[in-house]
C-alpha cells in the first residue's frame, strides 16, 4: 500500500471505501497573491468604517482563525491590494512561510500573504487547513520554496501542492473533526498554562520586596510580625566564579552534566564541583536570562557564572529565585546598549539582595518551587498532546511526497 493514496490510520467506519482522490491545489481552489499599497501611511486610517488590514506580525502563530486586525486602510486601498473573505485560507510566502489560517473576517491582505479562496465543493476549509497544516504538505513546501539565505513561496509553487481527498466527505469531516477537539484541548492546557505562569510571576511580585521597599507586600502568617528583611550584596552571601572548561573539553554523555553558554546542558566524564549551585550564562544565546539551579556533581563553560559556597544563614534555593526575578532588569540597567553581550563579575557579586530569616527564606522558596513543579508538569502534558496530534496528522494523511 506505500504508492497507493491510502492513509495509515484510517477510522473504522472509511475503512473500506478504497484509496483517496488525488488533486493539485491549484485545481479545486483559486490561489492568488495579497499585495500593499504604498506608501501604506497614506492609506492606513482609525475610521471605523475602514477595511480591515491584516499584516503577518498581526498573527499569532499558534492561531487557526484570523477574527480580527490592528489596523485598517480606506477604501482606496483597494485597487492596489487584495480583499478576501470568511471561510478563504491565507498563509504566508516568506520567512516562517506556508503556515495556514483560516479568515472569520472580510479583511485587506498584503503581498506577504497568498490566499486560497473559491474552495471546491470536494472540500471544505477545515479539512484544507489541516491538510496544509500537515507535516508531508510542509516538507513540499520547505523543498520546493524559492531563495538561498531567505525562501519564499511563490503561487505557482502553492497552486501544484498534491492535496488527497477522501471521497466521502464525511470522511472528511470527521478527521477536522478529531484534529478540531485535539487543538480545542491543547488550547486549554496551553491557557492553563500560562495561568500558572501568570500565578507565579504575581506571587515573586508580592513575596519579595518591591523597590525601595524593606519588606514584601504578603508575609506567611508566621513571620508576619517579624523584622523588616536585611540588604546584602551576592558576593557577601555566597562565591561568584567563572568556570575553567571550554567547549573542546567535554565528552559527550558523560555522567555528569556540563553547563554551557546558552540554554543547553550536555554530558561529561568529570566534574570540578560537587554542592548546591546557581548558574547563568556570561555570554551568548539568552545573556541575563539562562538560570539553572543545581544540587550535585557538575561542571560549567568558562563563559558561566557560577554562584555557590552560601552563608549558613542563606538558603540557595531562595538565592535563586530572588536571582533569576531580578538579574536580567539589572544587567540590561547597566548595559550601554539596548541588547548585551556579556555579562561582567561584578553584575552579579556586587548585586543588592534582600533576605529575611532563613526560615522565611526556606517557606518562599518552597511555595515558589511547588508552583514550579506544577509548571513543568503543566509544560509536558502540553508537549505530549502536541506530539500527539503531530502523530496522528502524519497517519491520517497520506504523504504527499513518497
């Protein structure tokens, strides 16, 4: 069955109703290209009465519907760009090209969009959009898509897309069906969580002071009365240090993990530190941003920071939260630029910090870690429906390219 036009996973009831049809894009929809009149300040307007106008950075790349724009333009705009309509399906020709979405809207496009629109009565855009959506339509796209440095689409590559068509609509319909829940499903639990986040980001606001502040907004009951926190800087509390590996170093899936500039932890067969620890890149990919927290055996590029050795009235765990709250405000304060390179000793050792008791610093902490834990319990369910849902369109379509 690998030539045949015949899906891998097929539900019960289509089982016998043979292969599926096999059509060009360009054949059962009409595909043409949006396009911008210019200058666009001179057409854009605040009238309510305008037509809407849709750009690509408008759109949320996680989206299925467009329900909506930021801007609009008058009705003259009209005779240099394109209007389409609800039910119509766009996708963009350049840089993060050929993703699908479906219009709720009549809007304006661009010349960063193509839109396919007159949809053929053998299908119906929901099934459409996630046939596009698919991972084989994609890799057509990716191989067939114009440019060196930057690719792009063009009508005519779109226009030959192979699309496959069960012959019973209702076949049809029941895949966006199943493929419609999933995404209704991985949108809750992508709601849910950004809750959490959002939970979290409110809770380290109001567990540690606010500036200029001696005492945070909430107190746990049993530290209410307590006294106000005291300021010291990082270097008094704890060693700040460098690490004196590079790159050329490691060894691959060694036991002990190996922290280099960026977000990524990598394996190696010996360590120079055995203890608690919080790291963070000097320089690279995410400067001021990338924390880790650690309790074991590692080691660390010559380019991380390394922040261990704590007071005995320090408790790491609270360092680190406290750290990774307001390290990257001070770093991009002390920065000439609008961006940073690097990330110097003294941003980090020379840092105010404020603490209470430890026993305050412990109960903080593990509320703060609590909700963590819920966070990436959180983040994997949502991986594992994404993944899901990526298996299942790759056996519910057949490939479009053998």
């Amino acid at each position: 069955m690998k030539n045949k036009h015949i899906p891998e996973l097929r539900f019960p009831e289509f089982k016998k109703d043979g292969e599926w049809e096999k059509e060009v894009l360009g054949d059962i929809s009409e595909i043409v290209r949006g396009g911008s009149p210019r200058p666009i300040q001179d057409y854009q307007t605040t009238d309510i009465d305008g037509l809407n106008w849709l750009k690509i950075a408008d759109v949320s790349s996680e989206s299925k519907y467009i329900i909506s724009t930021k801007e609009k333009v008058i009705v003259e705009a009209l005779s240099s760009t394109r209007e389409v309509n609800p039910g119509d399906l766009i996708l963009s020709n350049s840089m993060s090209f050929g993703r699908p979405y479906i219009l709720k809207i009549k809007t304006c496009i661009h010349d960063g969009w193509i839109a396919i629109r007159k949809i053929s009565k053998k299908t119906f855009e929901d099934y459409l959009y996630y046939f596009i959506s698919s991972e084989s339509s994609q890799s057509y796209f990716q191989t067939n898509a114009a440019g060196a440095a930057v690719k792009n689409l063009n009508a005519e590559i779109i226009k030959l897309l192979p699309v496959y068509l069960p012959k019973n609509k209702k076949e049809q319909q029941k895949i966006a069906s199943c493929l419609s829940w999933l995404d209704e499903v991985i949108s809750v639990h992508s709601q849910k969580l950004e809750s959490l986040k959002d939970h979290k980001k409110g809770l380290m606001q109001n567990l540690f002071p606010q500036e200029g502040e001696t005492v945070p907004k909430w107190r746990f009951k049993e530290f209410a009365k307590d006294r106000e926190w005291e300021t010291k800087t990082i270097g008094e509390i704890a060693k700040v240090t460098t690490g004196n590996k590079d790159t050329q170093n490691k060894v691959d899936n060694g036991l002990y993990p190996f922290f280099v500039r960026s977000q990524t932890v990598e394996r190696i067969n010996s360590y120079s530190y055995d203890g608690e620890a919080i790291l963070t890149s000097g320089d690279g990919v995410g400067v001021g941003k990338n924390f880790h927290y650690i309790v074991g055996k590692f080691d660390f590029h010559q380019r991380v920071y390394s922040i261990y050795n704590f007071s005995e009235k320090t408790y790491g765990k609270f360092v680190y939260m406290y750290f990774s709250q307001y390290f990257n405000e001070r770093v991009m304060r002390m920065s000439a630029k609008n961006s940073v390179d690097s990330v110097r000793m003294s941003m980090i050792s020379d840092m105010p910090i404020i603490l209470p008791k430890k026993n305050e610093q412990v109960k903080i902490a593990e509320c703060l870690s609590s909700l963590d834990e819920l966070i990436i319990e959180q983040t994997d369910k949502l991986e594992a429906l994404k993944l899901h849902k990526k298996g299942l369109m790759q056996a519910l379509f057949p490939k479009v390219i053998d």
